[in-house]
C-alpha cells in the first residue's frame, strides 16, 4: 500500500492551509498542465507495485521471449521447407512440415502461457493499486473533499483505473510481444538479404513523423476527453445523490440535458482523438506496407536472376510482414500508452495527496484507562476556504469524566465546528484541543477518535445488512449484543420486522428505512462502540415525539456511563443536563444549569422563551 508521510510538526501544520486541500484546488488547472508533458512516466509510479510480484513478472517476461522466438522461428523452418523439402523427389517435406507443425504447437503454448501470467501479473498489479488508491482516499481529510467533487474522485477509482488495468493486461503485453519481434525480426533480415533490408530501413524516416506528429496531439486531447468525462460523471454523481430534491424541483430535465451538453462535449473531444489517431495509424501503415511492396518486387528481380532462393524469399516476406505488422501495431500500441499515461497522472495526483491530519512522528499515547475528559483552549479556527469567517473565536471549554455537557446557540454559532475539531477532522489555527489532557495533534489521530462515539445529525449509513451497520461501530459484536444495543436505541422492533431480521440487506445507505428508523440504527451502533465519550448530534431530531421520548430515556441511560457532549436545537432535550454552554458567534456566552441560564435573563432565555411559549401555544 502507498506510504503516507507523516507532518514532521504537526504543530506548524495546523497553521497552514491543508496540504490535501491545496492539492484539491490545484486540480482544477490539471487538465492543461498534463497537456504540456510529453512523455510516459506518470506510469513509473507502477514499478512499486510490480516489483511486489517480480517472480509472476519474470515468467511472463521468459514465455514473452519464448512466443516471440516461436514466432520468427517459423520464418526459418517455412524456409527450410521450401528449399529442402522437395530436394530428392520430395523425400524430406514430411520432416520439414512436421518440424512446422511443432513450432506452431509450440507457439501456441507458448503464447497462452505468456498471456496467463502477463494477464495474471496485470491484474494483480491493479489489485494493488486499487487498494492502496482508496487507502489513500479514506486517509484524506473532509478538507480535500471540500475542493474535490466526490464523482470526481470516483471516476479516477473506476475509469481511470480502467485504463490502466487495460494498458497492464492487453497492450502492454501486446506492445512488447511486437517490440521483440520488431528487433528479433530486423536482425534476421539483416541476416537473409541485407540489401533489401536497407532498402526497408529507408521508409523508417517517414514513420517517424506521423508518431511525432500526431503522438502527442492525441495525448493532449485524451486528457481533456477524461477531463471532460470526469466532469460529467461528477455531474451525475449530485444529481443521483440529491434525486428526491431534484424531482421535487421538477429539474430532471434541465439535469439531464446539462448531463447530455457535459457528455456530448467529452464525446467531441473523444472524436478529434480518434480521428488523429486515426490518421496516424493509416499514414505508419500506408508508407510501411508500400516500401515493403517496393523491396519486395526487387527481391522478386533476384530470385529470377538465380541470386536469391525461393525459401530466402518466402522467408524474408515473412520477416517483412511480421516487422511492418510490429510497426503498425506498435502506433496503436502508442496510443493506449498515452491513454494510461494520462489515468495514471490522474491517479498519482491522489496517491501523493498529503492529508493535513496525519499521527506525528511520534505520536503521544493517550491515558489508559480512559478518563473521558475534553477541554478546548482559547481555540480559533476558520474552515479551509473561508478564512474570513472564522467558526471559532477564542473558544473555551472543558468537560470533566462522566460529565453531561449541552451546546445551544443559533445556527452558525460554531456547535458542530466544535465535535469537528474534537475528532480531529480538522486542526485549529490557534489555541489546543486536549483529550485526557493530551493535545490531539500530538497523538495518532485513530486514537483519538478511539475516544468517541458519535452521532450525527444526518446518521449516515451504509448498504449491507442491519447487523453489519451496528457491527461498523465495532467488529466484534455480537448478534445478542447487537439485538441489546437495538433495544437500547429502540430499534429492535423495527429490525425484527424485516424479513430476513438483523440479515436483512438495507440497501444504498440504508434508504429502505425511514428517518427515524436510520437514526436509531445510528444510536444502537454508537452504544456498541463502547467509547468513554458520547457525541450527540441532535441524534433525536429525526424521530416523532413517542419515539423521541424513547430513545432519550436509552441515551440518558448511555450517558450516565459516559462523557456527554449534545448539540440540540430544542432545548427541552437538555434540560437536565449537567451543564448547559451557550454559544453564540464562536464564543461562549453563557454556561450554567438551565434553571441558573434562565435566572441570567441573557441569550439561552430568550431562546427557552420562544421555544417553550410557541410550544404551549400549539398544545393549547
């Protein structure tokens, strides 16, 4: 897998814009900075992974050389044939034509062989790098995401990819099986008639140019066709993912003819490429075939003088076809090198992403057994992009273990900012963030988010069974664990409803359940993560009244075990939290008990006073 390098401080870091997002901005100027390279190393960043599997990789290279001799070799014998076979009446045309037979039996063998584990060895390089490529994406930090479409970063985990994987399996293989047979089948020319084969080389000048010529035009608009392509597909990633708001905006026309306008632009492009190509290979094809025919009536010339056999004749035509073939092949061969070139440039733009959160060189060991104890320090800190508008102001906050925390305020206060800074998604530009009195910069951040179990607003979850989303929060549950957590979160009786239990598949994001269902599915799988701190996103704020009800009696029972950190909007969820931290503007305004934060008369009053006026106004 690809070695992620580590901040060397990771104190610096945090007071620079994130690396990955850097590099997420710089992308989109990729396509006219690949267009200026003129050569194939992207595909360098490949030998890492070949060399993982060198003994497959020297087969195929053996039973490459082997076909490619099998194949010259029947030049020779077809030779022999001709001129020997029918000395003596014929006599030993039996034995030269079996002695055909068994190189072309020979070759067959060989031939499948060296596709076997030139195929095999190119598959599994791909493995590989599919591997490591999402590796990496999963070690990068939301940051980058917010610089980068998510269909974006698909298309270069499937297309690209793709285009590698057809370079590995297909062309490589056929671009040196006919690189060998270019040099083998020269030298044996140069071997039967040299005059004629200096007569051939003479068109080699007028190959050269078309490769030149349209080589690297074909590169250029190759890149803006995956360009184009790229930005179609993710295009058609938000308006697949946000469906429902589409349809209920009647815009599935205008998305699905700005779709078309994206794919009929990247198919504009696709078709100036094959056209130069195109071009190219008929020009290499034309001026090869045409010089060989040119030799070839020469060499005709020598046979009736008596200067040249038959067999030699045969042998070189033969040699001729094969080479020109080589040649011919070799400029498409070409093409799909620089195709792959392309994906692969593509691709390493990720693979040498570097997250802004990474663990340190040595990174600090967090207390065990854990206290369960936050504090935030004079914390400031701005999202990437928008450094005007910081989300934090000089924040303060320190929780103690087993303590009951509430955050309030306004939208755009900072509530959720904080939780992102706890789990280390993000470093501050200034101040600490401490868990168990250490600073999370300078710990690994999987051991930092160790510490937590969180809930979100939006209870994200993931295709698979109801069984496998719990298991996410922790492997080893076990199904009674499993079905206890569901009871806990109230959501058992849901899951055993389905007709297959806990083994039910949900589907994509589990959207065969309702909200409040997936949000009890999302509570049941923090209760299983056994964490010392609970994060509690309005974790309540999809479900009815009754079931509300419900599963806050579940995570007051979950809280009491734990360190509680809640965000609510209605505050009639946090009334007897231990402590109350109202927020406003990036700041804390005020914190107390909600009788203490009622008796100031300040912001949380007058929040508690709209919210409970306007709700006794709907019960009466």
């Amino acid at each position: 897998m690809t070695d992620i390098p580590a901040a060397a401080d990771s104190r610096q870091a945090s007071d620079r814009p994130g690396a990955g997002a850097l590099l997420a901005e710089q992308m989109g100027e990729a396509g006219e900075r690949r267009a200026k390279r003129r050569d194939v190393r992207p595909l360098g960043r490949l030998w890492p992974f070949l060399m993982r599997h060198k003994l497959d990789a020297a087969i195929a290279g053996f039973w490459l050389i082997l076909s490619t001799v099998a194949s010259l070799a029947l030049t020779a014998t077809a030779r022999g044939a001709i001129d020997h076979g029918f000395e003596d009446g014929g006599a030993g045309i039996d034995r030269w034509f079996m002695l055909l037979g068994l190189n072309a039996v020979f070759l067959g063998v060989a031939t499948a062989v060296r596709y076997l584990y030139v195929t095999k060895t190119g598959e599994r390089v791909i493995a590989d790098v599919r591997k490591a490529l999402f590796q990496q994406i999963v070690s990068l930090d939301p940051a980058f995401f917010a610089s980068m479409r998510t269909g974006e970063v698909l298309s270069r985990l499937t297309t690209d990819i793709q285009l590698v994987d057809t370079l590995l399996t297909t062309s490589v293989s056929y671009a040196l099986r006919n690189f060998l047979t270019l040099l083998g089948g020269t030298a044996l020319l140069f071997v039967v008639s040299p005059k004629l084969t200096g007569l051939v080389l003479l068109a080699v000048p007028l190959l050269l140019g078309p490769l030149f010529l349209f080589g690297r035009r074909v590169r250029k608009l190759t890149v803006a066709s995956q360009d184009r392509f790229a930005g179609a597909v993710g295009f058609a990633g938000e308006s697949v993912d946000a469906l429902e708001t589409v349809q209920a905006f009647g815009r599935e026309q205008a998305a699905d003819s700005r779709f078309g306008a994206a794919v009929e632009d990247a198919f504009g492009v696709s078709l100036r490429r094959m056209r130069a190509r195109a071009l190219m290979t008929a020009m290499i094809i034309t001026v090869m075939f045409g010089g060989v025919t040119l030799v070839l009536w020469l060499g005709a010339q020598d046979v009736v003088a008596g200067r040249m056999s038959p067999g030699t004749l045969l042998q070189f035509v033969l040699l001729s076809v094969f080479v020109a073939g080589a040649v011919g092949a070799l400029g498409e061969s070409w093409g799909d090198v620089q195709k792959a070139a392309g994906a692969m440039e593509r691709i390493d733009e990720l693979m040498r992403a570097l997250p802004s959160i990474a663990p340190p060189a040595a990174p600090a060991i967090l207390p065990s057994p854990p206290r369960g104890e936050v504090s935030m320090t004079d914390v400031r800190f701005a999202y990437p992009g928008r450094p005007d508008l910081p989300a934090l102001k000089g924040f303060d906050l320190t929780v103690r273990p087993g303590e009951t925390v509430a955050l309030v305020g306004p939208s755009g206060a900072g509530k959720s900012t904080v939780f992102r800074l706890l789990l280390r998604f993000y470093d501050p530009q200034g101040g600490v963030v401490a868990v168990d009195g250490v600073d999370v910069r300078d710990a690994d951040p999987l051991d930092v988010r160790g510490r937590f179990a969180w809930v979100s607003q939006e209870a994200p979850l993931f295709s698979g069974s109801a069984l496998e989303n719990i298991r996410f929060g922790r492997e080893t549950v076990t199904l009674d664990e499993a079905r206890e957590a569901a009871d806990e979160a109230q959501a058992l009786s849901f899951i055993e409803a389905l007709p297959q239990g806990f083994d039910t598949p949900l589907g994509e994001r589990a959207k065969s359940l309702s909200g409040g269902q997936r949000q009890r599915l999302a509570i049941a799988r923090a209760l299983v993560r056994e964490a010392p701190i609970l994060l509690l996103d309005e974790a309540t704020s999809a479900l009815d009244a009754e079931n509300e009800r419900l599963v806050q009696a579940a995570l007051d029972q979950a809280m009491a075990k734990r360190t509680t950190l809640v965000i609510a909007h209605r505050l009639a969820t946090v009334l007897n939290a231990d402590r109350i931290v109202v927020m406003d503007d990036g700041r804390v305004v005020e914190q107390g008990t909600h009788a203490e934060l009622i008796a100031q008369g300040g912001l949380y009053a007058k929040l508690a006073d709209l919210q409970f006026r306007g709700a006794d106004a709907e019960s009466a």
